[in-house]
C-alpha cells in the first residue's frame, strides 16, 4: 500500500522542514514547496500562485496540507502590511480552494475530489493582548475560548486566515484543523529583557511549563490531526498546542505566578528547585501567561513527549532534554541580512 502524499508548505522553514524530515518515518510521503530552495524543498513556488497551485494537485494524489508557510512576527519590521495580508491571507485561500476542489492525473476519475484533511498552522501570538495582565493581576490562563485581540499585522493575518479556514470548511465540508502553536524556534528570544535575564537554555526549559513545546510535539500534534480528520472524527476545531502545564488553573496559582513565579513552579514541581540550583539556573520572577493544551490531548489524542516534568529529570540526570529533531532542524532564523537575534536563514546545526 502506498504511502498518503501529504504537501507541506514552508519546507524551507523550521516546522516545514521538520515534517519533511520526520513524516517519511512516519508513513506519509511528503512534498514540499517553499519561496527558498532547500534540502526539504520538492518544488520552489508561491502558495500566492495558483496557476503553481493547480498544476500541483493535479499531478500529484496529494491526500493531506499541512500548511506551515507564513511571514512572521520577526518579519513585522522587514515587510509591509500588504505582504502580509498577501502571503497569510490571500495564500491560505489560494491553498484551501485548490486543495478542497483538486484533482489528480493519476486517479482513473477526473471528477473534483477534496483532500482528506488541511492542517492550518497558527500561532499563540493571535490572542495578542489577551496574553498580558499588567503585573499586580494574575496570570492569564489561555484556552481556546479566550477571544484573541490580534496587537501587531501578524497576529490580525493568522486570525483573519483562521476565519478563512472556517469559511472555507463549511463551504466546502473538507475537514480543517487550526493548530495554535506556542514557540519551538531554537534561536535567542527576542526580547532583550528576557535574553538578559539568563541563559537561553535555561530559559527555554522554563517556557515549555506554560509558553513552549518541542518541534517535534508539534510534528506528532500534526499526525494525530491528520488522521483524526482523515477518519471524520473531526471535521472542524482550533487547538492550542503548547507543552502541557503542570500548573493548576486556579487563583491562588494564578496570582503566584503574579507575585512569586518561583514558588508556585516549586510547588508544581517538586525537585525542580534543586536540579536548577545544581545547574546555577534562575526562575522567572513573573508569569503573564499560562498556555492550556487539554483540548488536544483529549480531542485530538496528541501525546506530547516533551514536558516541564521530563525536562527536569533530564537535567537532572545530566541528559539532553531537547529532542533530536530540534538539532536535526537547527537554527534557520528568518533573514538573510542583520536583523537581530533572528537573522541568518541558512541551514545550520545546533550548538546551543
């Protein structure tokens, strides 16, 4: 039996070429298009073509999108709003009209067929301003019933793409899937504050108790959508999809991660205290937000390998907590010339 074909798109980019290097292992045969030729790039093209467009789906049994390609927050300050509006609205239409009315040389019927599942990648930057109480408030618990309230053209595009999304699936009935992720990049955090305040690695184990998760979670969370879709177990949904917190959604938790984040992490996790102070690591002082997966750990079956909890113990034991994906992937950024933290966008190993 062949395998399904699953087009990815973004393949130049971190979550892009993720899948194309994780789904041959998988079961899934995928095809990657991207603006950037590269190692996981099949075919160089726009998702703004749809003459490029077409003349995909009709030549290849493409059976799932996962469409991962976007512009950026980081690219706020390099492109205009018009390239925006042009890349992550107007592509992702072009994208769910071909894929919902495509049909393949290869099939024995010309008849207009619709792909199996379109996975659309979205972000946690969406909820915007929802995401910020000013310190003295508790920390915002983000679920997927908090109304985003979009605070830069990134955030308004995603959430106008999402709603693109929904339009589209109840035209047309093909099932679609929003993933809302949290942030797996590799490289430094953008915000000079936080870059300050202790070391990236550090950091980032921090982040997956309420604000990160491992590009591979995310790969598996785009498995487990897919062949939910595929089967007609979900025809429509958002997700948020963060490393689950070990913190407790309730006030007293809340206006800790307020007033002394510190403790309430050493509450949650009892150890954590110690393994950082081996390793000379500090803990934030204030949260202002708390990211919710239970949706799609129930919903979509999503297992995450990747936690807070696991990554203690890893450190604790001396052990790489990362997965091997995220060296595999490496730090790409997102510019070719001097922007900051986020500039080269060629392909390179982890040193981190």
């Amino acid at each position: 039996m062949s395998k399904p074909t699953v087009l990815v798109t973004g393949s130049a980019g971190h979550l892009g070429k993720a899948l194309m290097l994780a789904l041959p292992d998988l079961g899934y045969t995928p095809i990657g298009i991207d603006i950037k030729a590269s190692s996981t790039t099949t075919h160089v093209g726009s998702i703004t073509d749809t003459a490029f467009l077409s003349h995909l789906f009709s030549t290849h049994p493409i059976s799932h999108v996962i469409h991962a390609a976007t512009l950026h927050k980081p690219h706020v300050g390099s492109h205009t709003k018009n390239d925006f509006i042009q890349t992550n609205i107007a592509g992702t239409l072009a994208l769910l009209e071909a894929a919902s009315s495509s049909s393949s040389s290869s099939e024995e019927s010309e008849e207009k067929k619709t792909a199996k599942s379109f996975i659309y990648i979205s972000t946690t930057s969406t909820f915007g301003s929802a995401l910020s109480p000013s310190p003295g408030q508790p920390a915002a618990w983000i679920d997927e019933f908090v109304v985003p309230v979009p605070k830069n053209i990134y955030g308004v595009t995603k959430t106008a793409a999402e709603d693109v999304c929904r339009l589209v699936h109840n035209q047309t009935r093909m099932p679609v899937i929003v993933l809302r992720t949290s942030r797996f990049f590799p490289e430094e955090d953008d915000d000079e504050e936080r870059r300050s305040a202790m070391d990236g690695e550090n950091l980032k184990v921090l982040e997956l108790a309420y604000r990160r998760v491992d590009i591979a979670d995310v790969v598996s969370a785009c498995v487990c959508a897919m062949e939910k879709a595929g089967k007609g177990e979900v025809g429509w949904g958002k997700y948020i999809i963060s490393a689950p917190t070990p913190f407790k959604r309730d006030q007293e938790t809340l206006k800790g991660l307020d007033k002394d984040a510190a403790e309430v992490f050493k509450k949650a996790v009892p150890g954590c205290g110690e393994v950082f102070e081996r390793r000379g690591w500090k803990f934030l002082g204030r949260l202002d937000r708390v990211y919710d997966s239970t949706r799609a750990v129930e919903e979509l079956g999503w297992r995450p390998d990747y936690t807070f909890e696991k990554a203690v113990e890893k450190v604790g034991r001396g052990e790489e907590w990362r997965s091997p994906l995220t060296f595999r992937v490496g730090k790409l950024g997102y510019h070719a010339v001097p922007t900051g933290v986020y500039t080269t966008r060629e392909e390179a190993t982890m040193t981190e």
